[in-house]
C-alpha cells in the first residue's frame, strides 16, 4: 500500500507571502495519479491540480503543482486571504482501482 | 451547470444500515465514475468507493465487506449503502464525479452529515 504524508502539518504564513506544501509518497507514483484538493471550513473539497501539474478550470494561476516520482509540491505564489484553509494531496492507485488522501495541510494565517 | 445533491438520513443507530443517495443534474450518470467520499468530524478524506454506469464499481478494501454502490440511470443518481455502522462512521458523505484527465474527483456536492447513535 503506498501512503502519502503531507508537511508540514500547519502552516503559518501572512497575505501575500509563498507557500509551499509537500506530499510525499512511499513507493514512486505516476504523475497523472496525483492530485491537489482545497478545503475550506464547512465546504467540500475543491479541485486544484490535477496529473501533478494541471490546473483545474477556473484555478487562479498563483496556484502551481510540480514534482515527480515519491516528492510533490503545492506552491501558492502570493497568498490571498481566501487561500487560507486546509489542502489535501490525492492519489489514484490502479491495481486496485482506489483513491487515497494525505492528511492534509492546514494553512493558517500568521 | 453540473450539481451533485446528497440526501438521506442524518441520524443512524448503530448496526444499522447508511443509505444515502445522490441526485446528478447537468449532465448524465452514463459517463464517467462516480465516487462517495467521507470526512469524519475534525479529520481527514477517505474514500469509499465508486461506480460506473454500467454497474462496475471498485471499493476501499477497508470498507469492502460494508459497502455496496449502486446506479439508478433512470433517476440519473446513484447510492450508497454501508452496512453494520457504529459510531466511527460519524461523519460528512461526500458524492463526487471524476475528473478531467481522470484520476481525480473534479466535482463534489456540498456534503451531508451523518450521526451514527441510538
């Protein structure tokens, strides 16, 4: 079973400053299979990157997925005040067909 | 505009059945996968399972022998059954459909709250 950990666990930053949060797996995983999520208090989840890179439709471009392999990273360039919120990284594993989720990131403001 | 609608019981007793159902408008059940994601209180996501029109459905193998998903493609919805609860099912159900690319749950509803206690 491949387990993905997400650092830091809170994240303490001001508007307008760069964030960077880590996902981590324990075996290499395929890019396409990896994928970011937004949740904010009392919503669900919001899709924001997709196949590690990609952005999803009407995601503001401060929002950037990169990595490969075991090590992934969410970079929010210039934080707004609604980028404040809980982000979760997401893996597909095919074989079985199954969906997994890191333990998220709170990013809080400073 | 596609939107996923949750519905059903927010209070269940424990060993009971948790029979939710999501209601698809915007676009047709027949294409793409549709998921059932959890959340419980102050946690994280875990997913549950999925299903494609066509019945084929693949489920978290913790939850296997629990679950049952199933497609009503009259009704364009699909429904969640999870069997024998107790009080670690607690939570909010999220239904959600694949997304672009695929891999990835591109669409959610907006979530509804389930109490598993007598």
């Amino acid at each position: 079973e491949i387990v993905l950990t997400q650092s830091p666990g809170t994240l303490s930053l001001s508007p307008g400053e760069r964030a960077t949060l880590s996902c981590k797996a324990t075996q290499s995983i395929s890019n396409t299979h990896l994928a970011w999520y937004q949740q904010k208090p009392g919503q669900a989840p919001r899709l924001l990157i997709y196949h590690a890179s990609t952005r999803a439709t009407g995601i503001p471009d401060r929002f950037s997925g990169s990595g490969s392999g075991t090590d992934f990273t969410l970079t929010i360039s210039g934080l707004e005040p609604e980028d404040f919120a809980v982000y979760y990284c997401q893996l597909y594993v095919t074989s079985p067909p199954t969906y997994s989720f890191g333990q998220g990131t709170k990013l809080e403001i400073k | 505009q596609v939107q996923l609608q949750e519905s059903g019981p927010g209070l269940v007793k424990p060993s009971g059945t948790l029979s939710l159902t999501c209601a698809v408008s915007g676009a047709s059940i027949t294409v793409k996968w549709w998921s059932w994601v959890r959340q419980p209180p102050g946690k994280g996501l875990e997913w549950i399972g999925e299903i494609y029109h066509d019945g084929s459905t693949n489920y978290n193998p913790s939850l296997k022998s629990r679950v049952s998903i199933t497609v009503d493609k009259a009704d364009n919805r699909f429904a969640l059954n999870l069997n024998f609860v107790t009080a670690a099912d607690t939570g909010v159900y999220y239904c959600a459909r694949e997304g672009d690319g695929g891999y990835n749950l591109g669409l959610w509803g907006q979530g509804t709250p389930v109490t598993v206690s007598s």
